[in-house]
C-alpha cells in the first residue's frame, strides 16, 4: 500500500501483514480541472525522497497532510499519489 508519511513529506510503501494494518487517514476529494501532481511509473522514485512533496502537491493535499500531522497520525492515503 502507498502512503504519504507525513513526518517525512514523501510517498513510502507500507507493508501489510495478515492482522498488521497502519493508522492512516485518507483524502476523499473532487479533482480540479487538472491535477498538479499525480503519481506515475516515472516520478515514483523521486517521489519516495524525504521533502518531495513540500510545495509540490495542490493546496487541498497539502493541507491534508498538515492536518494528519497535528492528529499525530503518521500516513495519509491520497488516492492522485497512491495510485499510479
């Protein structure tokens, strides 16, 4: 499972065992007429660096994060960098 780690900034796969599931929060949202940032096969890697999601992600999701921070909840599933 792909999940922002908010404490990081940056897209890291979580593992999930059998009965093992991470607390996670998720943005449920309406895209605009074009999603600034969306994952793909070729920033997949670059997206996975500590800080890359600082200032590129929209408003909304950027927002996300900042508020899953303040619950104290590490990760934070947005579906346009969750799914390429």
């Amino acid at each position: 499972m792909r999940l922002i780690d908010v404490n990081t900034a940056s897209l890291t796969e979580v593992l999930i065992g059998d009965t093992t599931w991470p607390t996670y929060t998720a943005l449920s949202y309406v895209w605009g007429a074009d999603q600034k940032l969306k994952l793909s096969t070729q920033n997949k890697i670059a997206l996975a660096s500590p800080g890359s999601l600082y200032g590129a992600a929209a408003k909304t999701i950027d927002h996300a994060i900042y508020l899953t921070s303040l619950l104290g909840i590490q990760y934070i599933w947005v579906d346009a960098l969750s799914i390429i």
